[in-house]
C-alpha cells in the first residue's frame, strides 16, 4: 500500500480506503479526530461489530488511529482463514497488520515531515433560494386553506411569514445564509520529526509529532503529540531484545450536539438588530422550538483528552540453528477524561440549571505470548516449520462518570463540577479474558508446492461456564505453477502461484457478563428519598452461549507476466459463519425484547481483483495503473427465530430476513405522485368499501400525495408491499493512476462505489426540510402544486408532513470520487548534495476534489446532521538530512 | 556458555508458569464487579425487595418515553371523546390515522411491552419470594403483595385494551421463550387471575405506609372495585370502593387547586409515581403536549406558573368537555386549576398601551368563531382551553420539559366507583351523596336526581387527561357512540369534514365548524378494542387471534 499514506488526517482508516482489495471502509465521523469503519469482507457478525483486528508491530491495539501516520511503514490486510489462524480468538473479522519504521544499520538520519491543510465543505445539492423558498412557503401554506368555488386561494404574506422574526425579515429581504453562518474553514498543521540509525548490535528509530486540526464548526477541534521508539538490542548471537514504546496525548474538542442547521428558516438570523446572538430563532415566546446553533455552540463545551502508553518489550533466543524461542509481552493503557458542559442558557440546560458531565476511563490490556519455533535444515528440496504458541490476554475497562446539575454560575464549566447542587455516579467495570494455543506445520517441497496447517484452541471468558472453548482447524496449500518444467519456456510469465485454504476461526462477539444474567439498576423515589432497584432489562440472558465461527474457503492466484509488468491476484472466498451469535427478538408477551442465541448463519463470498500494470516504465519517464475490485455478497442464512415447525423465519422487529444481506431498509416503495383526488381514494390505498380498513386516512388522499407501489399486485396496500432494499454497495473499486517524470509524481485516485443504497434526510425528514413543510428549508425539488403536476415529490403541506414520505428518502448513494491528486516533486541529487541533504520533497494533495453522485449531502457516506465531510488541499515538506 | 544457562534459568520456568495458569480454568471464570447477578436478586431478601422497587421504575419509565414528542402515555387521551388533537404526533392517533389497523399502531406497541414486562417480572419476583427459604414472613407477604399488585393492574389494563391476551404466571425463562403462544387466555380465567391477586394485595398490604409513594390496600382495593365494575359486581364494587372512601385514611383535598399542587401526594393520592428532578425519573412533555401556546405573538403575554406553562396546543380541551364544564358557571375546574381557559395579559413589559394586566386575552383575529380558517387555527393554537394537570408549581414556564410526580389513581375517582355501584344496587341517595363529594369540593352545585349520565359526565369534568376516559366509555358501553358523536370538536354528531358547514354548521357558539374530527368518522364499532400491533403479532403464533374487525 504504497499511495496509503498521502492523505492529511489522522483517520488512519481514511489511508486504506481504496488501497486493498475485499476492504470496505466507511466514513463514520468526519470531525477532526473522527473515525472511519473498517469492514474486511462483508459482514460476518450480526451483533459484534465487524471490526478487523488491528496488530500493530506483532501486537493487537484498540484503535487504528491511535497509530501517528508518519510512523508506518506498511500496512498488510490478511483475509482468509489460514493467515488470521495465527492471530486468533478476536482476527475472524480480518486482520490488519501495520509495521511501524525501524532503524537501520548506518550513518544516523533525521527527517522531518510538515504539512498544512486547508479543509472546505463540499457538497452536490443547492438549498433553496430565497425566492425558491418564498414560493415554496406559499404553497405549503395555501395547501391549508380551503377550497372555495373550485379554487384554492393563497395567504397574504403576513400570515405566510409568521412569527415575531420572520415576516419583519422577509419584507426586509433579510435572507441568511446558515451554512455561511456556522462553518468556517477547517486547517491542518502536522510536523514530524524522526531521528534513526543503527549499528551490528543496535538500531533504533525515535519519532514525535505534532498534529493540530481546527474542524469546519466552531470549537470543533483535535490536536495530538506522539511519541514513539522502536529499539532492536542484540545480546550475543543467541538472544536479542526488541521493545517498542508508543506515548501520545490527546485533546478533542467536540461541538454542541443536534446543529441542524442548514435547514433553519432563511428568514430567522443568529442575530438581534444589536448584533447580538439570540437564543430562539422564532422569537423569545414562539412555539417552534428552533434554537440559534451559534448560541447552542457558545454555550457548551465538551473536551475529550486522551494519554496512551503502548509498550511491547520482545525476547529472542536461539536454542540451536533450527530450534528458538520468542516471549511477546504487551503492557497497554488508555486514560480518557472527558469534561461536558452546557450552561443555564444553553437550550438543554435551563432545567437543568447547567450541567456537566465528566468521566474517566481506564482502558488495560496485557498480552503474553510464547513461541516456540523449529525449523530443520533438511535439504534444499524439502523444508519444515514449526510453530507452537501459548498466549494470555486480557482487557480491563473500569469508567466512572459523573453527571451534576444546579450550578450557582457557569464560570468555571465543567471543571466547576464541585459546586453543582446534584449528583449522580455511575461505575461500570469490565474484563475479557481470553487464553490461546497454537499450533503450526509448514511444510515446502522444491520451492514448488507449499501445505500448511494450523490448529488453535482459544477460551474466552465472556462464554458460559462449559462453553468457554473451541478449537479451529485450519488448512493452506501453495502451488507454485510457472516453477514447473512445463512453464520453462513461457519467457513472459514472471509468476504463476495457485493459493487454495479451509478454516476456520472463532468469533466472540459478546459483552462480559451477558451469560451470567446480570441485572439493571432501575432506582426509584419513596418519600422524596432514592431507593435501589434492579431487575433484569430488556435482554434474557442465555446461559449457554458459546463461540460463532466462521470457516472461509479461499482460492488465489497471483501473477505476473511480461517482465512483471503486469502484475495481481484473483481471489475468490466464500465465508459460512455458523453458531453466530444473534440477538433475536422476542414477543413483548415474554416481557423482554430481546435474548441472545447462537442460532443465527450468515455467508459472505466474493471476488477480488488486483491488477498493476506498467504501461511505461523507463529510467526518466513511468506510468503505472493499478485497479482493485472488490465484490462482496452478503446473506443472512439464518435469523435464529423459527416458526411453530422449527423452520427459519425472519425477524421483522430487527429488519433481518434470511437469505438478504445483513444491511437492508425494508420501506414502501415510491411510485409517483397522484394527480387528482379521484386517483388517489380509488388507489390501493384508499377505502375499497366493505369491511377492509383502508392503508390511509382518506384525509390523507388527495392530488400531490404519494402514490406506493402495490408490488403484489392484489389492490390493496399494506405490510405486504414493503420491499427489504440492500443498503451495501454491490463493489466498490479503486483506480489509481502514478506517473512519474524525472523527480516529479502525479498520482490520481479515484473510489468507485457502485450498487449502494441510503436512506437520505434531507429528502423525508422534518429537520432536514425533507418534508416539504416549509416550516425549516430544504433541497431545492421538483414538489406538485396545482399548476406543476410533478410526479417526483408531493404537494408541501405546512399542516405536517405528507403522508407516506419516507418512501422517498431512500435513494441511490453510488459514486464515483477523485479521493487524490497530489503532486510531489523529489529534488534532484545534485541540488540535495549541495544542500547537504539526503532526500528532500515538496508535495500538494488535493482530496475529494469532486464527486459524482445522485446522493444529495455533503458526502454520500456522510448522514445528514453529522460533522460535514471536507474537501482539502495539503501542501507539505518532507526532507531528511 | 554462561549466557544460555542464564536464559535458560529465566524462559523455562516462566513458560512452564504460564502454562499452568492459563490452563487453570479460572482465568476464565467471570465475576461481575459494577452489576449484581440476577441470582443475588431472586435469591436474597435484599435482592427481592429491589426487584419490587424496580417494578415502580418500570412502570414509571412508561412515561418517561420520550419518543413521539413524549406523547405516547397520553395517546389513550387522545382516542377519547374529550380533546382536539389539533398537531404534533398525537393527532395521528388522535385524529385516528393511526391506531385503526394492526400496520399503523405501533405505538400500542409501548402499551402492549410496558405492560407484559412488569406482569413478567412480578411472576418472577413472586415465584422467587414463594420458594425461598428464610425470609421473614412479613417481608415476604410485602414483596409478593406488591407484586401480585402489579402484576393484577398490568393484566387488567392490558386486558382493557387489547382484549385477546395471552397470560401466564411463569415468568419467561431461556428454556421456555421459544414457546410459541398459539392462543388468548379466556377472559374467566384473566379476571379470577387479577382478583386473586387483588385480595392478596388486600389482605397483605398496610392502610399506610412510611414510603410515600408505595402501594398501599387503599390502591389495591380502588382497582378491584374498578375490576368489579368491569365485572357489573356492583355489589363488590361498593364494598371497595366504600372501604377506602370510609378507611379514614383518604379525604379529598379541598379545592381542585390542591390536587395536582406540590409533590402530588396529598390525602386524595391513592398512588402516585414519583420523580426527582435531576436525581431519579426523566422530564416529560406530557404538559407541552396539553397546554396552548398562549404568549406566542401576544403583546402583554408571557408563559407563567399560574397559567400552566408553555406548550404547543397539540391535545386540547374540546367544546363538548368545555361545555360539560361551564355547565356550572361555579364550578371551578376550569379556572385555571385543572383546566384553564381564561387567559390573562400578565407581562407589564411587553403590554400594549390599550391593555389591563390581569383581564382576560382577547385577540382582535384569533378566535374561536373567527372569520378565517387561519385565525381559528391560530385560536386553537393559542388560546383553546388547556389542561394544566400535569405542571408542576416549581417548573421553569419556559422549558418544554418538565418534571412532576403523576398520579394515577385517586380518591375523587373512587367516590365515582361508589356512586355508580350504588346507583346500580338502587341506592340512589348514597350514589348522590357519593357525586357531590366530588361535586361540592370544586364548587359546583351538588345534585339532586342521578343517572348513569350524571356519572358520565362528572368523570369527564373530573378525569379528563388523565388516561380514565377511554377505559369507561368503553366498560359502559358508550365509546363508538361518544367518539363518532364528540371527538375533536364540533357540534354533537357532526360528520362533516373540517371546516365544512355541510352539515349545517355555521360558525356559531350552537353550531361550530368541525375540526381535528376525524375520528368521528373513522371510528368503527370493532374498534373498543386495539389492535395488536403487526410487530406483536408477527412474534406470536400464526393463528393467535387478532381482534375481531382488524
């Protein structure tokens, strides 16, 4: 992953997106400090997350993006079975290895790596103009009034504009432009400075840097320093040591929560005729609860800060040439502080009287491992590996929070907690346990054909008493086909390997505790004093759950032809998760709502293409492509609810239905706008006469409303016109183009998602405009009136939201996006010596510079209401000495 | 060779360490340390009085669900004869665009889940407190009373609302909650169930108790008298009802003003939930959901305690219910106590220069008989009767959400218990005698002749919102009738559409223009019954029977 690293964040995630074939990665958080989710494969687990092991040196870590960027040297994805055997009880969901720089042997080097970035919005969809939105309100309002001698009259504008705020802005024309208003520019600053070097016995690298994100709104913000030593120590021929050491401390500032506010009415600005901020938008008294976000933004604080400590220290010893031992140890800690605080005139909390909420976390993780590994010299033609592990670890979290309200003034924010007049503390404390042995037999044959097995024994603790273990097999053979005589002669074929594997890993996606049957605390008040209660909660325990697995079969084959300039992989794998773990839904007369079952299968399989070729490819002048392809299908197999004869049925309560994918909408489907009330109370969903209840209130039925589809057919609708969609993309690709002239680069990358579908709010929600009420404003769209007989969005109503919308907020979220374009320019030798310099490199990068797609927001990964997603421009030095 | 033995000495041992405890099947054995197990609750003393406690908290959280703008405790409201639901998301239901077809009423849902969660977790608590061993006698009659409290009052209003339900008293367990349930529990079966548990509840609970907010044998008995009118055991019903009324521990507060003040648990509360703001129980909107908007663009008006605070107008007081309470221009529980319908300029900074603080809000457009849909709209929005019940004297006026205990039973309803069981059995002198209680203490004239009418509507000037309607309307057979004829507002058993004078409205105080009346119309006999929601039914046998109609 060689173009992974050109991006300016620190959402490590963002960096693999498009880099590896099978790895699916989502935008979850675009706020500075954010993160993105990372699938390998489809989804496997319907209640764990999906979430790959990430394995950073040889260890696991929690978090991706607690790795700084400038510190990696490479980043490998394992997908099949037989690779994640040997990382085990938590790598069923893939494994991402990530390999930190090292010292090498020679003259000490020092580089130093800066850029800045400039963050803008960018989004596909215009908002409603002023006169768009004028038009848009006078039919929303006239739609209320009566119809008089066949014809609807319009409202004056004063009762069109209403509000203490509104109309005296729409006669002055004061039209606010809320996004102007609220966003600012985002701004990237990082520098780091790397110092390594090594000799026959030492080698070290050292690094620190320094990473400052200020976030498109106000107060959002992330900074972060790290520092990290990588030392390999050499004892006698015999023993080294090896120990790596991450510290970073960090601080995220995060904005007030619910801004929605693009929407907010144009007519309604953040200031009185002082230029002061005001609260409510509508007037002090109004009944519209639209709260000004600057005011909401001034009023609260929430800080987030972080300090990690990572140490792995490593033990090497040679017993003989064949025969060596490895003791792995891993210390982790993780401490978040975490301060809130909204003050008595922020919106939420008047009642409050202020409140602030503050937390620590503790998060501890120990790993030991010792391995065992023999590996005889028996002759050229036959080799042999073995390799057994033992391993123990463990993740403590402890977190104590406290929430606190009645403050006396807000002077001091959240750190003034002492003085607030209320408390309540909550304590929650959880461990996993997880204890392992594996072992490995590899064996080659003439460089030629390679078998490899594993089998692995883990427990977990989070299992029932008798259940804790399970043990997966796991089998990999390799052939490689153009070291065989019959290949000899074939000058272009460079490689030709044939990789097939079988196994399977195990998966324990469970809470500590849950097989136990732990109770909820549910207190209550006698007497004006707080009295302990506790019951079980929503979820039945199951006392007998035990481990879900998933047995891949995987089949590759690389290659490479004409002088390697042409290189890849196919691959294809299936993946049968079985004994998954499921929460099911259970009838509100078993008084739960839901328990947990090993009962539930899923299966993923695909194909996944790698292809680089070298179309030039000289010593002054080089241009590469490379295309990755990835297409996944995913299935529920099995619910885990079954009907009254034992057959799988759907859970409808958790939108999960066997044999479709994991990630569905089950809605009515949109067909149209009906264009006269006789068509719309002669539709299915209109009274049909008799006894049968019709789907609408015939109130609701009426020209400009929306038409569902009947897809059965039979006249009527109702629950058995919904269609389950597929939410998850059919594949997704990546092109990347890297041409390089002299000392120049210009790399282009483009992501293309295709076949994704997504629920959009801004087409069927109220806070979003997408209801075409008018009372907040919206995607400018093609709505019915009287006079435009639309048959794309239905008549604005300023009554409520028309009847049957969200049929319309599921939309098309495929695209195509240029993720990069940068251009980096190497300073020629000459000119480096005379600096006195050993490399030296300018680079700009452009990111998300545009994107195609029908998915009207910010980004089509990015949910209406989240952090907006950005487009930047890095220019950045990189120079070693 | 120094070196390797020195290694030697070192990895060997801890390897051969490591192996054995890892190997110790200990390392995996869980121990919860922030949360008790289910065991400790079912098995101790201790743990069985908190799995009680709980079922408060259970019953409590029903109304602290925020979803639907906080509206779904109050949607039986909603479906009564009594309010306008003019907007917000209970005028769905209200309006009866919901709740009319197992597809469109999930909010039931909450109804249907609250309900089957408390009875699940009582037969475990009582099964529990019957088995084990040890506990002191008292304590454990305590614990099974108050369950079998619960678990009688969840079976009776479920039972009144969805009618065909499956009941059991084994508590859900991971070996039985695939069973599937294949039919209703007969209605014989469902009653002898909640009155055994009610004369449990009776014979083992206290008159008093020191813990303001527990059940007590006052509450116990007003529910079985409302079992035995369900039952038409009048008999039955006047012995309860009776009893508590002449327990000598209940009396009515004396003045409609007293009943919702404070912390809600004066002489007339047979059990209210309790709340602590900011400490225990979350803020509702229940008062948002009720009270007009009455200082929105009103000069001269601003949102005060006295005038019930802010809301949205989203559930109002009806001209039926307004009518039945200016009945008596004495009676007082429309001035400004439970309901409130004058509202008064009371802001001297904002006053117009031609206004009085302290009279009565008359705005120049918006009335109630105004010439334009919008300025009746805007009536309707702003200065329509409200109901007050549920704000609390110490409340901010300004917020929407607010915190205040809330009854759900009292006194002033048994007496209606007593009166009907007494007019039933004859004894009319006592049925007035009952009514009036109810009557003087509000100032309304007393009574002097009764009927089953009398009775009606003195429930609906003394109960209304607060979810008691509907379940009488039904158990007296008059809900289809009262619904198709008053629901929303507009003259008695107008069907026209809003706003229509078709027919033969006029926009007169004897004649006004229909609003917000849907549900007159889309009311059907079948529908004294709820449906069970699709998602209910789907999770139930494939023959369990719905509703007759749906």
């Amino acid at each position: 992953m060689d173009n992974a690293l050109a991006i300016p964040t620190t959402n490590v995630a963002e960096m693999i997106r498009g880099q590896a074939a099978g790895v699916q990665i989502t935008l979850g958080s675009a706020r500075p400090g954010g993160a993105s989710d990372i699938l390998i494969r489809g989804r496997n687990s319907i209640r764990g997350g999906n979430a790959p092991l990430i394995v950073l040196d040889g260890f696991p870590i929690e978090d991706i993006n607690d790795i700084n960027p400038d510190d990696i040297s490479s980043i490998e994805v394992l997908k099949d079975a037989s690779s994640q055997a040997i990382y085990g009880a938590r790598a069923s969901n893939g494994v991402i290895l990530v390999t930190t720089k090292k010292g090498k042997e020679g003259k000490v080097r020092v580089s130093l790596n800066s850029f800045t970035t400039v963050q803008q919005l960018t989004r596909n969809f215009e908002l409603n103009s002023a006169d768009e939105f004028i038009a848009l309100r006078r039919e929303a309002v006239r739609t209320t009034n009566p119809v008089v001698n066949g014809i609807q009259a319009y409202s004056p504008d004063e009762v069109n504009f209403n509000g203490a705020t509104e109309f005296p802005a729409f006669l002055a024309g004061n039209f606010v432009d809320w996004e102007d208003e609220v966003l600012r520019s985002g701004l990237i600053n990082s520098h780091t400075l790397s110092v390594s070097g090594g000799n026959e016995n030492t080698k070290i690298f050292t690094s620190v840097n320094y990473f400052d994100q200020k976030g498109l709104i106000p107060t959002s913000g992330f900074k972060r320093g790290s520092f990290r030593v990588n030392l390999n120590q050499k004892i006698n021929d015999r023993a080294s040591i090896e120990a790596n050491l991450n510290v970073s401390t960090a601080a995220q500032e995060r904005e007030t929560n619910n801004l929605d506010f693009i929407t907010i009415s144009p007519f309604t600005g953040p200031f009185d005729v002082e230029g002061n901020l005001v609260r409510d938008l509508a007037g002090a008294n109004a009944s519209s609860s639209s709260i000004n976000p600057l005011w909401n933004i001034r009023e609260s604080e929430n800080d987030i800060k972080t300090d990690l400590y990572n140490l792995n220290l490593v033990a090497n010893y040679k017993f003989t040439k064949s025969f060596s031992y490895k003791l792995n140890t891993l210390v982790s800690r993780k401490f978040t502080d975490e301060g809130q605080y909204i003050s008595r005139i922020h919106s939420q909390g008047v009642t409050p009287s202020g409140r602030a909420n503050v937390s620590n976390t503790l998060r501890e993780e120990y790993l030991i491992e010792n391995i065992f590994n023999y590996s005889p010299e028996i002759n050229d033609n036959n080799k042999l590996d073995v390799l057994f592990v033992q391993s123990i670890n463990q993740r403590n979290s402890s977190r104590t929070s406290t929430e606190a309200t009645g403050f006396g003034n807000d002077i001091l924010g959240y750190d003034g907690i002492s003085s607030a007049l209320d408390f309540i503390t909550q304590r929650n404390e959880e461990q996993y346990r997880i204890s392992s042995f594996l072992g490995r037999v590899q064996y080659t044959l003439m460089d030629k054909y390679l078998v490899n097995l594993t089998g692995r024994r883990d427990g977990a603790s989070v299992f029932a008493e008798n259940n804790k273990w399970g043990f997966f097999p796991a089998v990999a053979v390799a052939w490689q086909l153009h070291k065989e005589t019959m290949f000899n002669n074939v000058e272009s074929l460079n490689e030709l390997k044939l990789r097939m594997s079988y196994g399977s890993v195990g998966n324990q996606s469970l809470d500590p505790f849950t097989t136990l049957g732990v109770v909820d605390n549910f207190p209550y008040i006698f007497g004006g004093a707080i009295v302990a209660g506790n019951l079980p909660g929503g979820v039945l325990p199951n006392p007998n759950l035990t481990w879900e697995t998933s047995t891949t079969t995987n089949i590759a084959l690389d290659y490479g032809l004409f002088n390697n300039r042409l290189r890849g992989t196919v691959e294809y794998y299936n993946t049968n998760t079985t004994d998954l773990l499921t929460d099911i839904s259970l009838g509100g007369n078993s008084g739960f709502s839901s328990t947990i079952t090993n009962g539930g299968e899923t299966r993923n399989s695909g194909v996944e293409l790698l292809m680089t070729g070298d179309i030039i490819r000289n010593n002054a002048f080089k241009w590469s492509l490379t295309g990755i392809f990835t297409r996944n299908r995913n299935e529920i197999v099995r619910t885990g609810i079954v009907d009254v004869d034992g057959l799988p049925n759907d859970d409808l309560g958790r939108n999960r239905f066997a044999g479709q994918p994991i990630n569905v909408r089950r809605s009515f489907i949109f067909d149209g706008i009906f264009q006269t009330d006789e068509e719309a109370l002669a539709s299915p969903q209109g009274t049909l006469g008799g006894t049968v209840t019709p789907f609408q209130n015939a109130t609701t039925l009426f020209a400009g409303a929306i038409k569902l589809k009947d897809i059965n057919n039979d006249g009527v609708i109702n629950d058995d016109d919904n269609v389950v969609t597929a939410l998850d993309p059919k594949w997704f690709a990546s092109l990347a183009s890297n041409f390089q002239y002299k000392g120049f680069e210009l790399l282009a990358d483009f992501y293309i998602v295709e076949g994704a579908m997504r629920y959009n709010p801004y087409l069927a929600d109220f806070n979003q405009g997408g209801t075409l009420t008018s009372v907040r404003n919206g995607i400018k769209r093609d709505y019915w009136t009287p006079e435009n007989p639309s048959n794309t969005a239905p008549r604005p109503d300023f009554g409520g939201a028309p009847a049957n919308i969200s049929a319309l907020g599921l939309t098309d979220a495929s695209y195509i996006r240029l993720r990069t374009l940068s251009l980096s320019y190497n300073v020629s030798r000459p000119v480096l010596e005379k600096l006195k310099m050993n490399a030296a490199r300018l680079y700009v990068i452009g990111s998300n510079l545009f994107t195609i797609t029908d998915y009207k927001s910010y980004s089509p990964e990015n949910n209406a209401g989240d952090f907006p997603d950005t487009r930047s421009l890095t220019l950045g030095l990189n120079i070693t000495l | 060779m120094k070196l390797k033995k020195i290694n030697f000495k070192w990895v060997l041992p801890l390897f051969s360490i490591l192996v054995v405890i890892t190997s110790c099947d200990s390392f995996l054995e869980e121990e919860p340390t922030s949360q008790f197990t289910a065991d400790l609750i079912f098995n101790t003393p201790d743990g069985l009085e908190a799995g009680v406690v709980a079922l408060y908290s259970f019953q409590r959280a029903f109304w602290e669900n925020s979803a639907n703008n906080g509206s779904n405790a109050i949607v039986i409201d909603s479906r009564d004869d009594l309010t306008i639901p003019r907007g917000g998301e209970i005028s769905n239901y209200g309006r009866m665009r919901n709740g009319t077809t197992p597809e469109n009423s999930g909010v039931f849902s909450s109804y249907w889940r609250t309900y089957y969660r408390i009875i699940d977790r009582a037969n475990a608590i009582i099964q529990a407190a019957e088995n084990i061993q040890g506990m002191n006698e008292e304590r454990r009659s305590q614990v099974i009373a108050e369950a079998k409290f619960f678990r009688a009052n969840s079976v009776f209003t479920l039972f009144k609302l969805f009618n065909n339900i499956y009941i059991t008293t084994e508590p859900t367990t991971p070996e039985n909650v695939s069973d599937i349930i294949l039919d209703k529990t007969p209605e014989a079966d469902i009653y002898a169930l909640i009155n055994d548990d009610l004369s449990f509840a009776i014979a083992n609970l206290e008159w008093t108790t020191n813990q303001t907010g527990r059940i007590t044998q006052g509450t116990a008995r007003h529910v079985k008298a409302d079992v035995a009118l369900w039952q038409e055991n009048w008999a039955e019903a006047k012995l309860q009802s009776e009893a508590v009324i002449s327990s000598g521990n209940y009396a009515l507060a004396a003045s409609p003003r007293l009943v919702f003040a404070g912390e809600v648990n004066s002489s007339e509360i047979l059990w209210a939930l309790q709340f602590k703001a900011q400490i225990n129980g979350s803020a509702n909107r229940i008062n948002f959901n009720l009270m007009p908007n009455y200082a929105e663009l009103i000069p001269g008006s601003k949102y005060s305690i006295e005038q019930g605070g802010r809301g949205f107008g989203w559930l109002t007081l009806n001209n039926y219910l307004r009518d039945l309470l200016n009945a008596d221009p004495d009676d007082e529980r429309i001035k400004s106590t439970y309901y409130i319908q004058d509202y008064l300029y009371n802001d001297a900074a904002t006053l117009p220069a031609n206004q009085t603080l302290g009279t009565k809000i008359v705005h120049p457009n918006w009335r109630e008989f105004g010439t334009t849909n919008q300025n009746r709209n805007f009536w309707f929005i702003r200065l329509n009767a409200g109901c007050k019940k549920y704000f609390p004297d110490n409340g901010i006026p300004t917020e929407n959400n607010q915190f205040k205990n809330i009854p759900m039973y009292r006194l002033a309803e048994t007496y209606l218990f007593a009166a009907e069981a007494n007019l039933m059995l004859g004894n009319d002198v006592a049925a007035i005698e009952n009514l009036n209680r109810v009557r003087v203490r509000s100032k309304a004239a007393p009574i002097t002749s009764i009927t089953m009418q009398s009775i009606i509507d003195e429930q609906a000037r003394e109960l209304a919102f607060e979810g008691r309607r509907w379940y009488m309307l039904k158990r007296t057979g008059n809900l289809y009738n009262y619904v198709r004829d008053h629901a929303g507002y507009g003259w008695a058993g107008d069907l026209s559409p809003e706003n229509s004078t078709a027919g033969g409205a006029n926009n007169t105080p004897s004649r006004p223009l229909p609003y917000r009346s849907d549900a007159r119309n889309s009311i059907r006999p079948h529908m004294i019954n709820w449906p069970i929601p699709l998602a209910e039914m789907n999770l139930l046998g494939p023959n369990y029977p719905q509703n007759d109609g749906y």
